[in-house]
C-alpha cells in the first residue's frame, strides 16, 4: 500500500543555472506536520554540476530527498524514472525552473485527498521574464506552460487537458492506464532538443481511461524564463515541436472527439482527419489580418502538414492501439 503523501519530482537536465531557486522555494514550502513530503530529483543525463548543487542545497534540512539517475534521454523516460522511486501516492512533477508558492504542497495534498475523482491537478502559472520579451512572447506565451488554464476553478471538460508543468496526478490513475499498456510516444524535451505534447498525451489517456482532471487558481506558481529561451529561434524551436508532436495528438483529439461528442459517428480515418486539419487551418488563416501573425502560422501549419503526412503510421497505430486497449470501459 503506497503512503499517501506528495513526490514532488523533479527532472533535470544540465538544470545548475535553474535548480537553486526552485529548490529553494521547495524549502519554503509551508506544509502541515501530519502531511507527508518528499522531493526526488531525477538527473537525466546532466554533463553539469546539477546533482552536487541540489545535495549542497537539500543536505541538513528537514526535507526528505532522492536524487536517482536516469541516463536515457528524454522527459517522459524522467518521469518514469521518478515515479518508480517515488514513495508517496501524489505525484507532482515540478520542472526546474517551476516556483511553487509556499502553500503549493499542502493545497495539493488537501484538494486531491479530500476528492477521489481528481486523477490530475493543475495550477496557474505566471511567467517571470529574466529580460524584457519580445512582444509576440509577451502577448503569447502560452508556449511557455503559463495562464489560466479553465475560466476558473473546476473540473476540465473531458477533451480539454492540462499543461504538464507543476502538474500532479494520482499514482493510481497512472497505474491503471501503464497497466492497460500505455507508453508514451511523445519524449518531451530530448536533451537540448525542444519537443513538446507529452503532457498533452498523458492527459487524452487519463480522460479515455475515464478519469477527470481538474484545475485550481489557487495552486499558483512561477514559471522562471531566462533569457536564452527569450528568443526568436527558441519560441520558433517550441513551435517547431509543437509540429513534431501534431500526428500523435491529432489522433488523441479525434478519440477524445469519438468518446465525448454527441455526434453518433466519428470519421477517423487518416484521409478524413487530413482533410478536415486543413479546412479548419485555412478557417482560421483567412481570419488573420497581421501580417507576422500571418506567416508564423503560415509555417506552423505547412510543418505540422508535412509531419502528419511523414508519420501518418504513427497516427494509425494510435487509433488502433488505443482501442484495443479498451480504455472506453
């Protein structure tokens, strides 16, 4: 029987520029006596001095910490790894550069014991800017895992999920979905390379397997951005993964569309999901009026064409495999 508790998990690649802060506000966190906490810290292939910066900083305090290695790159491999060495039955997976407010902890265990139905939590995050950003991230950077992510507090609508940083979920939901045979396709981050959706990913499974996810305003934190991800080429290379990962989460968005819609027959079928992608891009590109606007999305959209083309077997796969799953019971 696992203890209930809160992991908080931590995933970490050449994070030593990042990790103080973060651990810092981890060891501010004001959490009731009868709670219990821990951190693991995941080291996924760091060449930098990570690991010998997180022992200075946790050694002699009062906190219950795990550093483990996981040498195969990739986010999702991380968190595996985290998971599997973590003791505690709500699993928080803070990103290294993730400030949680003092009572984040506490909030998180007092919302998700006191309500069985919640698989996944997510909060509000607000982004922190080491330099001035350009003002295309300034008033878009969704990207970046930041703002509301529901009108307010409640549960998500089914299709809808949660971005993946200082997200938490319940051991058992996890479980039940790796029992049914899931593996993600989507990485996350492969060491320097930015590849995105994997949150995305898990949480379309957990709504197929019939659990919820809910979002809550209250569990806030920071999202520390430096200035080396300020730039044109990194908020690009984001977008970029965005594409790498569209195959994979088109054919998640059309089983989230089969399952919930009222609509009594959805058309699945690769030819069809083409087809309709681009109908609904050229809807929303003949609505803009900016010019740079315009061309980004110009881009995104012939990037994201092509990749499903490439990989439309991945897509295939998905929907096949996903319903031999049987995670509609």
């Amino acid at each position: 029987m696992v203890e209930p508790g809160v992991s908080v998990i931590i995933c970490c690649f050449n994070s030593s520029r990042r990790i103080v802060a973060t651990l810092t506000c981890l060891k501010q966190q004001i959490v009731r006596n009868d709670i219990n906490w821990e951190i693991v810290l995941v080291d996924n292939a760091c060449t930098d001095d990570t690991v010998a910066i997180a022992k200075t900083l946790l050694n002699g305090q009062q906190i219950s910490f795990t550093i483990v290695s996981q040498p195969i790159p990739g986010l999702s491999y991380a968190r595996e790894k985290g998971i599997a060495c973590a003791k505690y039955n709500f699993l928080l997976f803070c990103d290294d550069d993730n400030w949680l407010s003092d009572h984040y902890i506490e909030q998180v265990f007092e919302l998700m014991n006191s309500n069985s139905e919640i698989a996944a939590l997510g909060g509000l995050g607000s982004p922190v800017f080491e330099t001035v950003p350009p003002k295309a991230i300034k008033e878009a950077p969704g990207p970046y895992a930041v703002g509301p992510q529901l009108g307010a507090e409640g549960y998500l609508p089914a299709r809808v999920t949660l971005y993946g940083a200082a997200t938490t979920y319940r051991r058992e939901a996890l479980a039940t979905i790796q029992n049914k045979g899931f593996k993600f396709y989507l990485t996350g981050r492969l060491g320097g390379k930015l590849m995105t959706g994997e949150d995305r990913e898990l949480g379309a499974v957990l709504s197929l397997a019939g659990f919820r996810q809910y979002y809550s305003d209250r569990l806030t934190f920071a999202h520390f951005i430096p200035k080396e991800r300020l730039t044109k080429r990194y908020y690009n290379g984001l977008l970029l993964g965005a594409c790498y990962s569209f195959p994979v989460l088109l054919a998640y968005s059309v089983l989230l569309e089969e399952k919930f819609s009222n609509r009594k027959k959805i058309k699945s079928s690769f030819f069809w999901s083409f087809l309709s992608y681009q109908f609904l891009r050229i809807k929303n590109l003949l609505a803009i009026r900016d010019v740079k606007k315009l061309s980004l999305e110009l881009r995104t959209w012939f990037l994201s064409s092509c990749e499903l083309v490439k990989n439309r077997s991945i897509y295939k796969n998905i929907i096949s495999e996903t319903r031999a799953r049987n995670y509609y019971a």
